[in-house]
C-alpha cells in the first residue's frame, strides 16, 4: 500500500468524475478510501506526500452517490410518447 497509490486512484476518481461515469469514480475513490483507512496513523500524519485525507475522500464518496442517484432519478423519469389510439366512427 502506497501513498501514489492513493493519489493515482483519487486522480483517476476526480477524472471519471468529470466525465459523468460515476460508477468508476466511485470504484476508484473506494478502492482509495479503503487504503486509506488501513494506513497507519503516523503515515496518514504525512501530508506533504498523501494529497487527501480521510475526511476529503468520503465526502468525495458521498459527492458521487448523490450525483449518481440523481442521475439515475432522471433516466427512470424518462418519458415515453405512444400514438395515440382514436375511437373507430360510432364507438365513443
């Protein structure tokens, strides 16, 4: 487990972010979550090589999970146009 690792994943997260694939932001940025939890405390205190702690990276995490629900929230809403189905003469 490695501090570029960390880094390279959140960069990879912050990418995939702006591009709107949202799944592999939130892939990467859990992968990283995880290394960074499982990092002792003295290396976590390290901050001129680990460029984010672990505050930033969960919200981070949260950040993607609103936008991806709300992404999704608009694909369900999706509308659906049918031609219309007109009454033969006589039939009301």
């Amino acid at each position: 487990m490695s501090v570029a690792t960390i880094n390279a994943d959140m960069a990879a997260a912050r990418a995939a972010l702006l591009s709107g694939d949202y799944a592999t932001a939130l892939s990467y940025a859990l992968a990283a979550q995880a290394l960074i939890a499982a990092m002792p405390h003295m290396v976590q205190r390290d901050r001129d090589e680990l460029q984010y702690d672990q505050r930033g990276v969960d919200q981070f995490v949260r950040q993607v999970r609103r936008q991806q629900a709300a992404s999704a929230g608009l694909q369900a809403t999706k509308l659906v146009r049918r031609n219309p189905v007109y009454a033969a003469e006589g039939e009301s």
